[in-house]
C-alpha cells in the first residue's frame, strides 16, 4: 500500500517536467551546432544551454526519479508508511530552491561553466550553492532510506529485506558517498574562489575530486532501471526472477565497483600518476561483471515468462513473448541500447584506446546512449507501471506508450550512432559552432544534421509521455490491485548476513575509495605549485 | 551473521578476492607496464613504481637547463594577487601625480586624443604588466622606454590603480555581438583563432588582457601588425602572435574598424 502518494507524485513531476524543459534546450544545441544554422554570434549562449541542460538532466531529473522510486519502494516494499516524511518533504523543496538558485544565474550568462564545472573556470556563486542545495536536499533521501530500513529490520528481525528495498538502499548509499567527492570539489576548491576568499584554486586536484563522483553517478543513475529490470518487470510479463541472490549480487558489486573507478574520466590529465590510470581502468572492466550478472539473470527471467505462455525450442520462447506489454518492450529496447553503449564504453575504459576518442563527440554519443537511451527508457517504463497505483486512474492507451517507447529507442539511436562516428572522425567536444566548410569536416557535418533528426524524434517521444502521464490524471478512476514486486523462482527465506544488509560492500566501497584515490588526492594537496588563477566567466577580469 | 569474520566465506570471499583484485592491478599498473618502458631512467623497482605513482624522481635533475632566449621577453607572472601587495604609502593618488608625466600623449584624465591607446578604465592587471615590459625592454618603444626606465616598482603599481580608478567611455556599437564582425563574434576555428572576446572581454576576460573598445584605430592597426610580424612579441604564450599572423589583411581591418568605432 502507498501511504505518500502526494510526495512520491510530487517528485515525478518535477522530474519529468524538467526534464521535458531540457530536452528542448539538448534539440537547440544540436541543431545550433549543426550545418543546419549559421554560427552563433554570441557562443556564449550555447554554452549557456549546454550548463543548464547537463545540470537538469544529470544533477536533478535523475536524483528526483531515484528519490520518488526510493519513496515509493519504501512503502511498496517494507509495507509501512514512510517514516521521515516531513524530511522528505524539506529535502523536495531543498532541491526546488537548489534548481532556481542554480539556473538563474547560468540563464543570465553568469555561469556557463558546464554542468561538470570544469575549474579554473569560475562563475556566479549561486549557481555552486544551487548544485549544492540539490545534494544536501537528495542526502535527505539518502538518510531516510537508511532509517527505513533499519526500522523495518528491527520490526522483522531475521527477515530477508526485500530486494527492491535492499536493491535501493544501495543506490542511496552509493549516491551518499559518491557524491562527497563533488561535495568535497565545491566547498573546499571552487566556491572559495566563487565567494572571493580565495584567488587560486588546484584545478588537478578539483577534477580528481570530480571524478570521484563522476563516474559513480552514472551508477546512482542506473539503480531505478535495474531496480525495474529484477522487482518490475518479471512481475509485469507474467513470468519470475531467476535468481534473487544474483540479483542482490549485481547491486552489491554496483557498490563495490561503482566507485573506485572515476579516474578513467581522467586518462588525458598530467596530474595524475599513469599507474593508477591502470588500476582504475581494471576496476573499470570489473564492472563488466554485475552488468553480464544482470543481463543474464534478466534473460533468464524472462526466458521462464515466456516458457510459461507456451513458448517452445531454443529461440522459438522469444516469439511467443508478451510483446505488447509496455514492460517488456521498454525491456528489450534499453537492453539493445545497453549492448551498444556497453560496447563504447569498452573503449573509454581502456587506457590505450580512450586516447582516440578522448574528449570528442564520441563521449557525448556514447554518455547519451547509454543513460538517455538505456536508463532513461527505464524510467519511463516505471513511470508507466507506478502511475496507476499513483493515481489511482487507467493507464488505458497503450498504442501512445508503444509509440512513444519505439520513437525513444528509433531517435536515439539516430541521434547517438552519428554521434559517436563523428567523434571517430575526430570532432571535438564542448564547441558551439563548427566550420564545415572546411575540407575534411563536410562527413561530420552530415552526421550532426543526423543527430539533429534523431533530437527532434527524442522530443516527440518526450512530449508523447508527458502527454500519456497528463491524461492519465483525467482518465477513469480504477482501483488497481495492490502493487507487487516480482517474486523469485526460489523466493527467499532466510539469507546470508552479506545478502541480507549492506555493511560488507559498503566497507568494500569506502576501503577501495581509499586504496584508489587517498594518494592522488593527497599528492594533489601537498602540490601547491598546482593552484592556478580562476578563469572567471560572465566577462569579470 | 554467526561466527568470526575470517571463517565467514562471504566475508573471507569478498575481501579476498577484492584485495588480490587490486594486488593484481597494482602490479600491472605500478611494476610490469613501467618496467616494459624502453626507458633506462624507468628500469628498476623504485623507479618504475615512482614514475608510475607521479613521483618526480631524480631523473628530472638529469634534465638540460631551460634555453635562455635570444631576445628580450617579458618576465611579468600575473597572478589575481600580484597587484593586491598593500601599496607603502601609494595607490591613486600617488599615481595621479607620477601620471603628470603621461598627460602630454595619453590625455588630462587617460582619454587619448591621438593615436595613442586610451588608458582611463583599462584594466590595471593590463596597465602593469605593458608598463613593466616597457621598462624590460620585452616591449620595445622609443617613446615609453625612457619614460618609465627609473620608475621603481611601486611607481609602475600606483600609476596603474590610478588610470584603473578612471571612468571608462564604452562605444554602445560594440555592446552588440550581433552586428560585430565574424572574425570579433566568432573567430576563425580552422585557424586557431579564437573570438577576440573570448580574452578582450564580452565572452569572458582574462588577466593581463586589456579590453580594446575604444581604442585609436591606427593604434589597433599598428599592433595588430606587429604582432603579425613578430615585431612585437611581450605576449607570454606567443598567443597574439599566432592569431595575428593568420589573420587576413581584410579581417585586421574588420575587427581593428569594430573596436575603434569612430575612433
């Protein structure tokens, strides 16, 4: 039963309205820098965008999503009413005033330092105390799942916690130390320079800060999709999770792997000794494991779905799934994206082969596909499946949820395979206008014009969900069955300690956080000589 | 949980293999891939896990000295607090009275009437580090020379608070990106010429850089031109050089007539 159905709602919205703002301004910039339209006269405009569009869609759409589904899970899970939940409210308005506090001042040109902040570069303050407030306000969350289980332990002693909850206090913990090292960036390094307390700042050690959290929160990002892969859809096809332990494995070594690997974002930097460019590139590659764990325990699962409709042989059970579930359609699609983004990751882990694609459109192509298009298609199928419970209203029209999941999958695809060939040939990243006259870029110039296409069908899509979500509140009232998550073959009944709680992994986590990144960052801190003058943005000498 | 950690086997399990995990990448990352090098100064344990940790070992020492320049260049490091030294006594009016020596050529309050740069408002980062190359000689200037070659140190600090402290007289044509020219709004990328804001100010400014509008158009000109040739050359990072040299005779003219205004 879902006891907080105004906050959980709340956080959807502003999610999803926000992120149909953003999308917009991701069209604008593809088509500003395509051949399509001349430059722009004033790039600072772009790069303006470029800030407020990385800061909705990678700071506070996702953080919002994984908050409302923690809320959610809370309830739907553990079977009791939120504790905390004037908390969550307090935390809900932190990240509202966050967002204004942050966006107004980057849509006054004061702060186009994009949304990764990319020190000696320094703007508005009020933008850094915005991404802050948004992080104090996701914290929140972070502690309140924490205290929700550990409340609901104490009522079941012994009991196995459910894994949706046990699947999102990982994510919560992951996001609560993941998100120290940006913490860490911003209070110490950059809005000292911002406030005027300080005139040099250690840009080197900034960014390794940086990449403390910034790979790890792709993770965080991911958690609500794989949540939906293992809790929701087996349930929603028909079928069963294959395995409950596996499932619980993949989200323990997310936590484990998920952090110690950030410096891979960071193969071109001097700052950084090459040794530990390579230990971060294996930890890298370990990822691998819980991401294959999952693909597999997920095909299983929906193996056993389809042998029980009937299906036959060994591939002849494909056709005889539901494809016209909108979970398991949403399931497919982001499983394809995940190969493909999976497989360019491959290259950016590597030391060796990252320095070809470095700091090229590649990256961008790639981060879009994989979170874009994997993750985000993820979201919208829970959208999809929580609404009703929501609501409390039919989500009747599923011919609109098909085509907006197809046209989701169809856009970016085109808008994120040109993408990442353009970067292969070489194209740079973070310009606002490229000169394809020039002999040689004319094939670039054709695949942005491609992405551009592959944009505008993003925001069709979008604008078909945002339109399936809005009349859902007006469609008849259903009183839809109480919601479940998916059973397991073998459904749990007692389980091992390190499968039962988190204290193993989330040790694991911070002593390998150390072991990887504690001399970096002490070397960087004991370099002096690496503080630089701020580059100020927004026109201050 | 029952028993001790070490008999545990998810504990046993996970800590194990996540520590032989590590110990493995730590021999590749910090011993067998610096030692395949074909490096001498990287052979051996210690060096290979130095280099590969970052740690300047003393190889470095073993580098050559840095190569001494023929020419005069500039020696002016400009950091946000090279000017922030409280001033023995100094600052504006200091330097409004050691700034009786300008007057003749740069006007009664640093507006120029002549071909001659206008100096009230400039920035004082800028002022101090031209004054300075002057009295280097990094700058070369027949003129300027003689003029500030016995000023000391502070001189050159206050003269530059005092034509800081003045009014600005901004042309609003140069307000407006819109009707500038490509070469000002949006530089030449296959050149490696980035727009003149991107340092000159209305995108972003950096330090030690002048703002340019209005300046005396033959004065734009004529600098533009050096820079071309290599005649003037007190730009620390040959920056000015580089994008001057690739600049059209057409486009020195566009963007020297669009910082002039009517100058």
């Amino acid at each position: 039963m879902i006891y907080n159905k105004r906050l959980i709602l709340a956080h959807f919205w502003l999610a999803f309205a926000l992120f149909g703002v953003a999308i917009l301004l991701g069209e604008w910039q593809m088509f500003i820098r395509s051949p399509l339209h001349g430059w722009l006269r004033n790039a600072d405009l772009y790069y303006r965008s470029v800030t407020a569009h990385g800061t909705v869609m990678g700071y506070v759409f996702p953080t919002l999503v994984a908050m409302g589904f923690g809320y959610f899970i809370s309830e739907a899970a553990l079977g009791q009413p939120l504790v905390g939940r004037r908390w969550a409210w307090a935390g809900y308005y932190m990240i509202i005033i966050g967002s204004v506090a942050a966006v107004v001042p980057v849509a006054m040109g004061l702060d186009s330092v994009l949304y990764t902040f990319y020190p000696p570069m320094i703007g508005n303050a009020f933008y850094y105390i915005g991404v802050v407030l948004v992080v104090v306000g996701s914290w929140v969350w972070v502690a309140l799942m924490g205290i929700n289980l550990y409340v609901w332990k104490r009522a079941h002693p012994g009991a196995p916690v459910p894994l949706a909850m046990f699947a999102n206090v990982a994510g919560a913990y992951l996001w609560g130390w993941t998100a120290v090292g940006a913490a860490l960036e911003l209070l110490f390094q950059i809005l000292p320079v911002a406030l005027g307390f300080a005139t040099t700042i250690n840009a080197g050690l900034s960014r390794v800060l940086f990449s403390w959290t910034l790979h790890a929160i792709v993770y965080f990002w991911l958690m609500p999709a794989y949540i939906a892969f293992y809790t929701i859809v087996p349930r929603a096809i028909g079928g069963r999770l294959y395995s409950d332990s596996m499932a619980r494995i993949s989200f323990a070594l997310f936590l484990v792997f998920a952090m110690p690997i950030g410096i891979h974002h960071l193969f071109a930097d001097p700052e950084v000794g090459a040794g530990f460019k390579v230990v971060h590139s294996i930890f890298t590659a370990m990822v691998a494991v819980p991401t294959l764990l999952t693909v597999f325990t997920i095909c299983a699962s929906v193996e056993i779905a389809a042998r029980l409709r009937g299906g036959k042989g060994l591939f002849g059970w494909v056709k005889a799934l539901p494809w016209a579930n909108p979970q398991m359609l949403a399931l497919a699609l982001s499983f394809v994206m995940l190969g493909f983004g999976g497989a360019g990751g491959l290259i950016n882990m590597s030391y060796q082969l990252d320095s070809t694609i470095h700091n090229t459109q590649w990256v961008t192509g790639h981060f879009h596909l994989i979170f874009g298009g994997a993750i985000v298609i993820m979201y919208f199928a829970l959208a999809y499946d929580l609404w009703p419970h929501l609501t409390g209203r039919a989500l009747l029209n599923l011919r609109l949820v098909h085509w907006q999941l197809w046209l989701w999958f169809i856009g970016m695809i085109v808008l994120t395979f040109p993408w990442h060939y353009a970067g292969l040939l070489g194209m740079p990243r973070r310009m606002a206008f490229y000169d394809y006259t020039a002999p040689g870029m004319f094939a670039e110039g054709v695949s942005v014009v491609m992405s551009t296409i592959g944009g505008a069908i993003l925001v069709v899509s979008a604008a078909l969900f945002l339109t399936v979500l809005i009349r859902n509140h007006s469609a008849a009232r259903v009183d839809p069955e109480p919601f479940t998550f998916s059973r397991a073959v073998h459904e749990p009944v007692s389980l091992p300690w390190a499968l039962n709680g988190l204290g193993l992994w989330l040790g694991l986590m911070i002593a390998l956080t150390i072991t990887n990144y504690g001399y970096p960052i002490v070397q960087l801190m004991m370099t002096p000589e690496g503080r630089v003058p701020p580059v100020f943005v927004g026109g201050k000498p | 949980m029952s028993g001790p950690l070490l008999r545990n086997r998810w504990f046993v399990g996970s800590v194990g293999g996540t520590f032989l995990l590590l110990v493995f990448s730590v021999f590749v990352g910090f011993v067998w891939l610096p030692s395949a090098q074909d490096d001498s100064l990287f052979k051996g344990l210690l060096n290979s896990i130095c280099s590969a940790a970052g740690v300047p070992r003393s190889w470095l020492g073993e580098a050559s000295a840095p190569v001494t320049s023929p020419v005069k260049v500039s020696e002016v490091v400009m950091t946000p607090t090279t000017l922030d030294e409280p001033s023995s006594g100094g600052g504006v009016g200091r330097g409004a009275t050691l700034a009786l020596r300008c007057t003749m050529c740069h006007g009664l309050r640093g507006v120029s009437t002549s071909q001659t740069p206008t100096l009230a408002g400039q920035y004082a980062s800028s002022l101090y580090k031209e004054l300075r190359d002057f009295q280097s000689g990094a700058r070369a200037s027949a003129v300027m020379a003689p003029l500030v070659a016995e000023l000391h140190d502070q001189d050159l600090r206050d003269l530059s608070a005092y034509y800081a402290s003045l009014p600005r007289q901004q042309s609003p044509a140069t307000q407006d990106l819109q009707s500038a020219p490509d070469i000002v709004a949006t530089g030449a990328p296959m050149r490696n010429i980035p727009p003149c804001g991107s340092c000159h100010g209305r995108l972003t400014a950096k330090l030690g850089v002048p703002w340019l509008d209005p300046q005396p158009r033959d004065y734009l000109k004529t600098q533009l031109e050096a820079f071309a040739h290599g005649t003037r050359r007190n730009d620390t990072s040959a920056q000015m050089r580089n994008i001057a040299r690739n600049m059209t005779t057409e486009e020195i003219d566009a963007s020297v007539d669009y910082y002039s205004g009517t100058r």
